[in-house]
C-alpha cells in the first residue's frame, strides 16, 4: 500500500478496496466462530478463519446514533456530544470518510448511518446534501427498523418509498403497530424482495457490480437487522426450529442490587414471557442473522468475480449487542456483556490470520485502522487506536482499558473489573473472571476497588 502525490500537491491513496459490513443490535456470542452452534453464518465464520475475530471488542455506546458517531469520528461519544439517539453528529467534527474521499477513495454506503437519525428524511435516493458532508460521493441512506415501520406510508427513505412504490407500505406499517412486546415475533408481513435487509443486501450487490477499478473505494453496508422487531422472512425462519434454540440458557437474574433502571426493565420485559416465546424471538434473530450472512456471502462472490477480491479488506461488525432475554431483558442501553460486546473481524490483503483474539478493543478503533490500512494519516485528535499492529501480528494489544457511554451513565473494563458509574442511580462493580454472569454487584462492598475505577474513568475522559 502507498500514497502519491498529485500534481495539485494532493495525496492520493493507492490503498485496498475496504468494505465494511455492519449489522444492528447483533451481540458478539451469536456467530457459529463464537460457539453458537444454533445459528447458521458460513460465511461471517469464514472472515473469522481468513483472518482475526475480536472476541472481546466493546462498542462505544450501547444505543445506535452515539456508536456509529464514535465510529465515524473515531473519538470517544462525549468528546463529540453525541450520547443518544436524540443527538445530531456535529457537522464540523471530521470524519474517517472525509479523510479517505479527500485522499481519492469513492466512499458510498447503503442502509442507515444514524448521523442524523431525528430528521427522519433521508430523500427517495437517500442521497441528501448533509450526507456529501459528511464524507460520502455514492451515498443510499435509509431509516432504520423500527423507524422505517413508524415512517412506513411517508416514502422518506429509498426503502419506505420502494414500499410505497409496490403498494407494501400500509401492510408494512400496520404490521409494526400490532407488535408491541418486546419479545413479540412472527414471519414478515412482506415479501422477500421487500424486506429491508433484502433491499440493502440488493443495493449493495449492485454497487459492488458497477463500482469502478480505477479508483480504490470503501463501501459501508449497514443492513438494519437483526434488531427488533423479530420478524425474519419466512424464507430464514423457517431454517431453524424452536427447539434447537438456547433459551434454557438465558440468564436468569435476581435483580439484587441492581440499579432501579435495570429492575424496571426486567420487570417489564420479563412479563408474560415464557420459554416458547423467548425461543421464537430467537429463532427469528437467528434468521435475521443468517440473512444477512448469505449477503456476506454474496458480496465475497461478486469481488471474486471481478477480480478484486486479492485487493479488498473486509470487516463484520454491529453497533452494539442485544440482551436477548440475558437478566430478563430486551433490547440494548446496558453494560452488560450481552449489550456491550460486539461481533468484529477483519480479513483481507496484509491481513495475517490469527483467529480469535483477546485484545480490549472498541468500535471507533475502526476509524484509525481502516486510515492506516489505506496509508493515511487520522483526522484530528482521534482517541482511537490503530488496531493495524494486531491484524499484522506485530502486536497484541491495543488499550488498557475500554470505555463505554451513555447521556446518564459511563463504563469502564480493565479485563476483569466492569465498573458502571450512573447519574441517578446505585453504581454497578462486577469481576467477570470470578462472575462472569454478572449477578453480582460489588459497588456497594468493594468500595476501595470502585472508587479507584471511577477516578480512572474520570480521568480517561478528560484525557
């Protein structure tokens, strides 16, 4: 890899292609290369043996909107001001894609990006103005899951208006609106084409097709699954069946000295939820998994056909996680492992294979890495690290500790100690190498351990 210098005096790179494929709300554990022998991705477990699966990567916040920003800028979420989904990417904060657009890569992207997802308008191309801002020449922006139900019969996105374009919105919506449990599941109302990964996955294949060799490009594929609602096509639901599903081994948890959010939601989402429905709401997240992963495979079969498979990074991996039913909870915005914990791996040209590894690493590392794997330098003061020295096999770390953050509360992980400072409300200390089910906070009686963590923390983030 190298650069070269323009006659304008601009560097261009001559980097690899880099193709970034991220899902939503998919946690770490819920691979076939993680153990989970009740789910089928061939093809994401491939990645795992072509080159290095990040066992222990940590997104950077447990909701959408902050993760994808840490992402995009490669700095931590309260660097940047964005610690919920309520919060808009602040435009004159660079980002990874503006540096690898001014460097001549063609930087294009289908599905949600979430950098400003309360505007909820992305145009029928999903090409606005802000979205050439922000670093991309080929963008195809939509709403995510849930948003995209709510937004069904408006057109506002290149998918809703697909919908509306085939007569599919109403059935589309009205469907949304009736699932209102959490855990609720059931087969889509739609037809395969016009499911929302199917339309990503589509739009993605023919980018992939078309774009041109005489460029390098970085393509990000954001498929809006497997986040709720569980409603896998019935073409993936019914790859897999109920009882081959884990929900026996969900994490049943006292609630003992957990903060009151927590109690809330276990309460709430633990009501009326019985093990054929929790096994149903994994076998339609299993299917929503494997969907995705036959686009993985699709996509590896189109750079093979044109001959840039040789010369193309490619990375897997998701904002944040799902508890998926763990402490009697749904959905994401908690620390524990099962939110906190993120499928990440990366393979390709200059990629040595070394299987799982332990190094403590976070989503917004991927800003600097893919800089560094295009021969660039980093935009600003990133917080992040180059996770380069790994994937080459000259290093095995990366940080000493991670941070995780939210509007009302923040993380920190050394290893071993999980320590989760909330505003209002009890703090949370738990030793994963001795409880690594996390059920027992020790905030409240290893009071020495808890505050030297939180001074660490604090200082980390005025750092």
């Amino acid at each position: 890899m190298s650069t070269r210098r323009t006659g304008q005096g601009i560097v261009r790179s001559n980097g690899p292609n880099i193709l970034l494929i991220m899902s939503d709300q998919h946690r770490a554990d819920w691979l076939g290369c993680a153990g989970a022998n009740w789910v089928k991705t061939p093809n994401i477990d491939d990645l795992a043996e072509r080159g290095v699966r990040f066992k222990m990567a940590a997104c950077d916040s447990p909701v959408c909107a902050p993760s994808r920003s840490a992402l995009a800028s490669g700095q931590r979420c309260s660097a940047i001001g964005v610690l919920s989904n309520r919060d808009l990417y602040p435009l004159d904060v660079p980002t990874y894609y503006q540096a690898l657009r001014a460097s001549g890569y063609r930087v294009g992207c289908v599905g949600k990006t979430d950098l400003h997802k309360i505007d909820h308008w992305e145009g029928i191309q999903g090409d606005r103005p802000i979205m050439y801002h922000l670093g991309f020449t080929d963008p195809m922006e939509t709403e995510g899951k849930q948003s995209a139900g709510r937004y069904a019969m408006q057109g506002v996105c290149p998918y809703t208006h697909y919908l509306v374009q085939n007569g599919l919105d109403k059935a589309f919506f009205d469907d949304y609106e009736r699932r209102r449990p959490v855990w609720s599941s059931g087969d889509s109302v739609l037809p395969l084409h016009a499911y929302h990964d199917d339309f990503v996955g589509r739009n993605a294949c023919r980018f992939l097709e078309t774009v041109s060799a005489e460029t390098p490009w970085h393509y990000f594929v954001s498929f809006v699954g497997p986040h709720n609602p569980w409603d896998a096509p019935k073409e993936y639901s019914s790859r897999y069946r109920p009882e081959d599903m884990p929900a026996e081994r969900a994490i049943q948890d006292p609630m003992q000295d957990k903060p009151e959010i927590y109690r809330t939601r276990h309460d709430e989402h633990s009501r009326d939820l019985t093990r054929e429905r929790l096994a149903a709401a994994m076998l339609h997240y299993s299917g929503m998994v494997t969907l995705i992963d036959d686009y993985v495979g699709r996509f590896a079969a189109i750079l093979k056909e044109r001959g840039l498979w040789e010369n193309t990074v490619i990375i897997y991996s998701s904002d944040h996680g799902e508890m998926m039913g763990d402490h009697g909870m749904f959905a994401k915005s908690t620390y524990f492992e099962q939110a906190l914990r993120i499928p990440l791996l990366i393979a390709g040209p200059g990629i040595r294979p070394r299987g799982p590894v332990d190094a403590l690493v976070q989503l917004s590392d991927l800003a600097p890495t893919i800089l560094e794997l295009a021969d660039l330098g980093c935009p600003g003061d990133m917080q992040s690290r180059s996770l380069v020295p790994i994937l080459r096999g000259k290093a095995d770390t990366a940080r000493e500790f991670q941070v995780s953050e939210l509007a009302d509360s923040r993380m920190l992980f050394d290893g071993r100690y999980k320590f989760v400072e909330h505003d209002n409300d009890k703090d949370e200390l738990y030793d994963l190498e001795e409880d690594p089910r996390e059920l027992r906070n020790l905030a409240g009686h290893t009071r020495t351990r808890s505050l030297e963590m939180k001074n660490r923390l604090h200082q980390l983030l005025k750092e």
